[in-house]
C-alpha cells in the first residue's frame, strides 16, 4: 500500500506492465560477425518467434528504444532483423571474449515483448601493438650466457584465436627469445644470452622483435630492440 502512494497510479501501471513483459518475453538468439555492411540479415526473427508476417506493421512492431537500438532493425515486410549500423566489437565489448548485445523488440494489440540476444562476432580486423616503438636496454659486457632480460608484451584487441599467439625474434648470434605462454595465447618474452658479449667487436646491436596474431591472414607488429653493450668496470677504475 505505501508504493502506492510513493509511485502515484501511472507509476504502478507502468510497473505492472512491465512485469507483463517480462512474464511473457520469448528468448531468440543470434550470431553476426563484427564489421558487417549496413543492412546484413541476423535472422528472420517473425520466423522464429512464431509470428504472422502479415501482422507485423498492424501490430507495430519495432526494436523498441535503448542503447542497442541504433545498431538493428526489423524489415516489416519480411520479418528480418538486420544491422542497421556498424559493429565495432572491440567498441562494443573492449576485451571480454563474450560479446553480447541483448535487443528489444515489442509488438501491440496485444502489447508483448521480445528479448532479442546478439552474439557479435570477433573477425582479424586488429594487428599487435607494442605499447612503444623502439626499446633500448644497457648491458654491460661480462653478463653470463643464460642471462634473461624482460621485455614489453604486445597487446591484440582482438580476442580468441586472433589475439597475440606468437613473437620471433630477427637472427643474430648473441640472443634468443624464450616466449611464455597461455593455452594458445603468447603472453610475454625474454631475451637469452646465448653468446658471450665484447664491446669492442660490437658495441651496439640491433634487433626486431615480433608479436604474430594467430588470424588467417595473421597480422604483425613490430618493435626496434637496441642493445648498448657497456664495458665492464672493475675495482681498480673506481680506485684511481
């Protein structure tokens, strides 16, 4: 009785109305793939809820307002839902690897509601990114071979398979690269000494690393790695 007075009578018919929707929501679910050109089918949603095509512009059926809604409509004429604007899933979703859109669709006389679930679809359309362009690492010159030395890990908005699943490292005879991994997924990397280092044969020396997205085609991006190979300082030169 006190949310009577507290919401007003148009308040309580609208929460009444919309515990009628929910009661009687039919759940459809669908699969598109991100970046799909305006106007692409979802699905035939009058077909698969069971409605009368013929009823559908009597009955006023529509995506009914909210966040989703500029992304699909619904073709009267035949029952179709179809992208209506374009899916950026990584705009959408950022990084989860579940991107669902849940649409809203309400047909009147009678008043009903339709719950509509919008898987959209990770496509290669991202390459790796370092988070610099070049990096560039001071090494004295009597480090041991074995030595590891901690690199910046390449980031992927995509997700899934096309995310970041590999790096190579460009041949050179002092360093090697040893990549951790996450079931499919390259995590990060490091640099192994492998051969000893002598600054006077080479004191600067260059390398790219790259990060490889396991899409098809795969897609790449590339960092500069500079090594400044310093010389050793012995107790001696700090006596004199």
């Amino acid at each position: 009785i006190s949310s009577c007075f507290l919401y007003g009578p148009r308040s309580i018919w609208a929460l009444l109305l919309f515990s009628f929707w929910g009661l009687s929501r039919a759940q459809v679910s669908y699969s598109v793939s991100e970046e799909v050109k305006k106007g692409t089918v979802v699905g035939n949603i009058a077909k698969d809820l069971n409605l009368d095509v013929q009823e559908l512009q009597s009955r006023l059926f529509q995506v009914v307002a909210g966040s989703n809604k500029r992304y699909f409509e619904v073709n009267l004429k035949t029952g179709a839902l179809f992208v209506n604007d374009r899916l950026d899933r990584e705009e959408l979703c950022e990084a989860k690897h579940r991107c669902a859109l849940n649409v809203e669709v309400m047909a009147q006389n009678p008043v009903k509601l339709y719950r509509v679930e919008v898987n959209v679809m990770d496509i290669n359309d991202n390459s790796p990114v370092f988070p610099l362009q070049k990096l560039e690492k001071n090494i004295i010159e009597n480090v041991i071979p074995g030595d590891r030395f901690s690199l910046p890990s390449a980031r992927d908005s995509d997700v899934g398979i096309n995310a970041v699943k590999s790096y190579t490292l460009s041949p050179n005879e002092h360093f090697s690269l040893d990549v951790q991994s996450y079931g499919e997924q390259s995590v990060s990397a490091e640099l192994v000494l492998q051969k000893p280092l002598d600054r006077e044969k080479q004191s600067v020396i260059k390398l790219d690393l790259t990060a490889v997205d396991g899409g098809n085609p795969p897609r790449s991006g590339t960092l500069q790695i500079i090594i400044n190979v310093l010389i050793t300082v012995s107790e001696s030169d700090w006596s004199c």
